[in-house]
C-alpha cells in the first residue's frame, strides 16, 4: 500500500516542478524580448534628441542649441545669421571685401536633405575671391522665405552659394528671389526636384550656369555671421546682393509644396557692421 500511495504523490511533485520550469522558460525569452526593447527605445530617443533638427514644434531654430552641445552657438553665439538688413544703418565702401566671382557652367547632382533641395558641385572649377582669399563652391540650396530679411521684410525665396577655402572656412553668397518671369537657368533643377529625402545624389543632365543666375546688378552687403543651420558655425563671411532675381509663382510653388518653410528667424546684430559695396 506505501508503494502504490508514493507514486502519485511523485508523479504530482514532479508535474509541478516541471510545469514551473516550462512557464519560467517560456517567460526569459519574452523578458528578454521586453527589455531589449526598451533598450532600443531608449537608443532611438537619445539619438533623435541629439542630432534631429527641423523648422517647427520641439526642434524648430529656438531649441536648436538644446538638441546637441555641438549646437551651442545657436544659441550663445555672438555673431550668428540671418539678420535685418537695415539700410539706413549700412556703411558705403566702394571696395568692401574686394570680391571676385568665378563662375562657369558645370554640372551638379541634387538632394533633398530633408531641410531644402540642395545642388552640389560635381567639380572644383567654381570659385570666388574675397580679398585674394579663394574659396572654392561646394553647393548652393534654397530658403522660403527668405532668412535675411531688408529693411525688416522677407523676400518669398532666398539662394544661397556655400563656399569652402583650403582650411575650411566658410563663404556665401546670398541672392534674394521674388515673384516673376520664370527663371530658365534654374529649369534643369526644378525639372527633377526630389519631393522626398534622398538617400543619394541624382545627377543632372545639363550645366547650370550660376554666372548668368547672379543679378546683374551685383551691388551687395558684406558682413561676419554664421551658417544658418545647426551647428550654427560662425567666422562666415556673407555677402548678400541688393538686387533680387526672379522666379515664376509655379517654380515658386514647386518648392514650397516639399518646403513650405525652412528659414531660421533674423538673429541679433550684436553691434556687427554691415558694408554694402
């Protein structure tokens, strides 16, 4: 009878025991599974943090210097861009800055980087001089509005030309564009402006002459600022032309369909001089 009493009670022992080690390994993976996870997200959510930037809401140009320490001029910077023009305040030098444009027709391959549509050069032929300094083109891309404002009012678009001399600092010139006569020498771009993000460049088939892009009339204002995207890096020497170019109301609605705006608002002029020449 103790026999036939023992076993039962051992098969139920082991049952049980069996059946919790099965449910404890059927729960590690799972825990394992949620921990990672979170792991994961919490990844993706510092790394978003970091190194994301945009035109509105939680990371728009006011919480840029918050986003990554390497934003820090955004905000404690002493000679940041854009600014307002003021023409009353300029001062008149004929020979300010002593610029030099090279240009030539050349091709470009464009991206959309996510904040604009961006041309980059496909060579090093182009270039500028700005007092016997070179600083070669490296891309020119586009702001709506315009980021400098003249005389407290935007432009509806703004170019602008990035330049690089050998140790890497930074040129731009700046052109403002308003509405009117459809602008040809920039038909080649705007034939294939990619309306998503990129993840390569696509190449054009025709040059862009960026000499005849230029206003005719190449009066222009000088000054020291900075690049107008995070990091926000400053020593730029800007060069902003009086005189608008012009693009038709379509072209102009092309772009503003994948942007409707990707300016950072005027910056303090912090006592810096404007020079128009």
């Amino acid at each position: 009878m103790k026999k036939i009493l023992v076993y039962p009670i051992l098969a139920v022992m082991l049952s049980s025991v069996l059946g919790a080690c099965t449910s404890q390994n059927a729960q590690t993976p799972k825990l394992k599974e949620e921990q990672a996870t979170e792991k994961n997200a919490g990844t993706e959510v510092t790394k978003i943090n970091t190194s994301h930037w945009s035109y509105e809401g939680e990371t728009s140009p006011e919480h840029w210097g918050e986003l990554d320490p390497a934003n820090s001029a955004c905000v404690n910077g002493s000679e940041q861009s854009p600014i307002n023009i003021e023409f009353s305040q300029v001062e008149n030098e004929q020979d300010a800055e002593d610029l030099q444009i090279n240009y030539e027709p050349m091709l470009f391959s464009l991206m959309n980087n996510g904040h604009t549509v961006q041309a980059n050069a496909a060579g090093g032929s182009n270039s500028i001089l700005i007092e016997g300094k070179e600083y070669k083109l490296a891309q020119f891309h586009f702001h709506t509005p315009s980021e400098h404002q003249f005389n407290g009012k935007n432009y509806v678009m703004e170019l602008h030309l990035v330049h690089k001399d050998s140790n890497g600092k930074i040129a731009v010139l700046g052109v403002m564009i308003q509405e009117g006569e459809e602008n040809k020498n920039l038909a080649a771009v705007w034939d294939i402006l990619p309306k998503e993000e990129t993840d390569k460049d696509i190449p054009l088939n025709e040059t862009v002459d960026l000499k005849a892009l230029l206003p005719e009339d190449q009066t222009a204002f000088h000054y020291e600022g900075s690049l107008t995207t995070p990091p926000c890096t400053e020593e730029v020497k800007w060069t902003i032309f009086e005189m608008p170019i012009e693009m038709s109301k379509e072209q102009i609605e092309a772009f503003r369909k994948i942007f409707p705006d990707d300016h950072r608002p005027v910056q303090s002029l912090n006592n810096r001089k404007v020079i128009k020449s």
